[in-house]
C-alpha cells in the first residue's frame, strides 16, 4: 500500500508511533513475566482476570503515550526525554488501574508482589524497546538509501543548525545534501563543514536532476525579491518547501508552520496528504476502487468483449503519464482509438476525430474508457480524486508555458478531479484552456477534504449524465 506520507521528520514521526507502542507492549509482556517470575499457578478464571487486565493496561498506556504533534513532524527528542514521557504515561496507566480496581472492588483478586513487579518493570522495558526500535529505523534509513533528500538555499546559523541535526540523526529520515549560496566564502566565514553545490540560481536545475525531495530557504526576510524569483523557479519541480525562518508569501500550497529537528519552519508549498491524511486518503481509494470494480466487472467484461470484437488491438490503452512527484507511471484505459500515440508529439482527441472508433465515441462520452483505471488506484499509482494525469508529451510542453504547472504532481494523479467537474473536461485547444485547468488541480492541493473528494465524486456521476466535452 503506497502511502503519501507528510516528507518532513517522517522519521520522526515513526519514531514517536513507535514510542507510543512501546509502552502498551511491555505492559502486557512484563504483566505475565511477573506471573512466571514467581511461579504462580493461575485458575482459568484467574487467568481471564489477568488477560482483561493486560489488554485494559495496554489500551490506557496506548492513550497515555499520545506523542506531542511536535514530536509528529521532525522535533528530536532525547533519551532522557522519552523515558521520562514513557515513565509519566505509565504512572497515568498506574493511577487509572487502582482507581478502576477501588471502584470495582477487585484489587483483592491480584497478587500484590505480581503488581509491585509488574509496575517497575514495565517503564524499563518500555524505554529498552523504544531504544531498540529507534536503533533500527536507523540502519533501515541508513542502509536502504530511503530517507527523503534535502538540499538549503542560504547559509546562516539557523541553516547550519538544521544541517547539523540531520547528520547526526539520521533515523529522522532526512539526508542533508549541501548548500546553495550566492555569497562568497568571504562573507560566510568558516565554511569547513559547509558543503557547497552552487548558486542559487543553479538549485532548480539540481533538484529536478538529482530528484530532490525537499527544499529549505533560509534567505534572509529582507531578501523578497530574491526569495519570490527562486520560488517561482522551484514551481518547475515536485519538492517541497520550507522556510528558515518564515516570511510571508503568497499562493501557499497547503502552508502551515512545523517544527523540524527543533527548528521553526513555515510549509509554503506542501502535499495535502501528510501524516494521517495520507492514511485517510489511501484507505478511502481502496474503498472506493475496490467497491466499484466489484459493481462494474460484468460491465468491463462486456467492454472487453465489444472491443476484443471490433478491433485486431489489444483491449486495453496503456499510455505513460506523470504520476507523483513527477514519477513516470503507466496508465490503464480501454481501447477507444486506432492509434497507441505514446511518443513525443501525442495529439489531442478532437470533435469528430478520426482515430475514435464508433465504440471508443461512446465509452469516451461516457467515461467507461476510463475503468481500468481503479486497477491504477489498487496499485497505488493513482487516486480516485486528484489532477487528472496528463501524457508525457503534454507535460513537458505545458510546464515551460504556465508557472506552478508540475505543483500538480505533489499528489497522485485522479480519475476524476476538481477541474473536470468544473468544466474543463475534455480538449485543451489552447494554453488558457489548460491554465484554467491547472488552476482547479491548485485549488485541491490547497483546500482538500475528504468531504471535497465525496462532493467531486458526486458531481462527476452528476455531469456524466448530460456532458458534451468528452468526444
């Protein structure tokens, strides 16, 4: 299952799950290793009596232990620290249990040498586990190559702070690849551990060819001019970005402040699918797509068949688009045309097209062309709602013409979106047509909802009914 996961301090945020797990499993373990300990033998009733007081203590440490949302994005927190957090939600767990015990008159029924062990033993092992854990997301991002990679435009304490951070943690899942500055070294002082890529004007070249995942600007506030052409520049591209410090802005993608190895940043230009929104928004694709192929099959076989009878082609159109975070992808449709366009200079369906067969007419008209696309969706390449998918060809033209074009691909691709429900369905004659496109792919990054998927699927089907642009 391919998750959207929010890119900054994805370790992090692993690392504090992970510390909030620790804590319901050694409740439970050391419960029945304190049993054992003294050779108690347990009557099935017994038995059931320390099962349910195993599972309600692994619930309330599982409640005590809520990470702070800071600990979620990037904050770095101390050895000392999580024992200290995993030690307080225990004696939380400890205080609720007697509580509960005393009102239910039952503190009689457990051995007070098993309990005695049972609660000191539990935060030790909780703090080993963790450590454990943390030890290996570690190696896991330090020998899988799988941490995001981060490149800073601007040198000053703040940024080299930040560097610092990455370096020595790694399991926070951020890999520092250097800096981008236009100032001498004159002007920087001690630039030893300072390591230099170019000018800032070369940093959009050097994302885009060595796939950089994000991006932090720590140009100083005064610096606007400087800072909006850089931005500008970084809208050909699918990384994110971050300021250092922050500043105001306009035309945010999903802006909100963070915090990254104790650093304040500010998101100007974000997926909209970070942390449990990612989540929410896989598990509902999954539904969705899942729940309509097992309702269209009788009626994408019938296709098949129409097409396997009309035509010596294959069935099934497969064609490559841009998926995300600029990632090539293949996607699935069913034959409508007699041609496989896929090269370099792909031509656009028009009114009366030569190339649709009178089969391909309909299920254009009718979207059915496009139901093997949810087989897209299960893979994990793409979604349900989102920017539709555009070919190669198209891409490449349109993103030197209009600015923030690729912004688009900071989500996976939709088989439906905000655009096409706003009336941009079909052909894009002209590049205003495809900017007015754009503009809708924009405005779900930035106002996203689970509530805005459900409201397009619904319009989608609304406008399947009556719709004209499709040919």
């Amino acid at each position: 299952m391919r998750i959207c996961y929010h890119k900054i301090g994805i370790g992090a945020g692993i690392i504090a799950l992970l510390q909030r797990l620790a804590l319901p499993i050694a409740s439970f373990t050391t419960l029945y290793e304190s049993i054992f300990l003294y050779d108690i033998h347990l009557t099935i009733e017994a038995s059931d009596r320390y099962l349910t007081l195993g599972l309600i203590a692994a619930l309330l440490a599982y409640i005590f232990s809520r990470p702070h949302p800071r600990e979620l994005s990037g904050s770095i927190v101390s050895g000392w620290t999580a024992a200290e957090k995993l030690t307080m939600a225990w004696l939380g767990v400890i205080a609720t249990l007697l509580l509960l015990g005393y009102a239910a008159k039952v503190s009689a029924d457990f051995s007070r040498r098993v309990m005695l062990t049972w609660f000191i033993m539990t935060p030790a092992l909780s703090v080993a586990i963790w450590i454990l854990l943390r030890a290996w997301l570690r190696r896991v991002f330090l020998k899988t190559g799988t941490a995001s990679t981060v490149v800073v435009a601007g040198i000053n304490s703040v940024s080299r702070r930040l560097a610092r951070s990455m370096r020595q943690h790694p399991e926070y899942g951020l890999k520092f690849e250097g800096y981008f500055e236009d100032r001498g070294v004159g002007r920087l002082g001690d630039t030893t551990h300072d390591k230099m890529l170019g000018k800032l004007n070369e940093l959009p070249d050097y994302v885009r060819k060595n796939h950089i995942d994000t991006i932090f600007i720590a140009i100083p506030i005064a610096h606007v001019k400087r800072t909006q052409d850089l931005l500008d520049a970084l809208k050909d591209t699918t990384a994110s970005i971050y300021f250092v410090p922050d500043i105001f802005v306009v035309d945010l993608i999903q802006s909100r402040s963070d915090e990254v190895t104790g650093i304040h940043v500010l998101a100007i230009c974000e997926s909209p699918f970070y942390g449990w929104r990612g989540i929410l928004k896989r598990l509902s694709d999954i539904v969705l797509a899942s729940s309509v192929l097992l309702v269209a099959a009788p009626v994408m076989l019938l296709i098949a068949i129409a097409i396997k009878m009309t035509t010596s082609e294959s069935v099934l159109f497969k064609q490559r688009r841009y998926g995300l975070g600029g990632e090539e992808i293949i996607v699935y449709k069913f034959r409508t045309m007699t041609t496989s366009d896929d090269d370099d200079d792909v031509k656009q369906a028009t009114v009366g097209d030569p190339r649709v067969t009178k089969l391909g007419s309909f299920l254009r008209r009718s979207s059915l062309d496009e139901l093997p696309q949810l087989f897209n969706v299960l893979q994990g390449r793409m979604s349900v709602v989102g920017p539709r998918p555009h070919a190669v060809a198209h891409n490449e033209e349109y993103r030197k013409l209009i600015k923030g074009y690729m912004v688009r691909h900071k989500v996976s691709p939709g088989i439906t979106g905000l655009a096409q429900v706003s009336g941009c369905r079909g052909e894009t004659a002209t590049v205003e047509d495809m900017e007015r496109r754009i503009h809708y792919d924009l405005e779900y990054l930035r106002d996203w909802s689970l509530g805005l998927d459900l409201k397009i699927i619904y319009k989608t089907v609304k406008t399947l009914i009556g719709d004209r642009q499709a040919y």
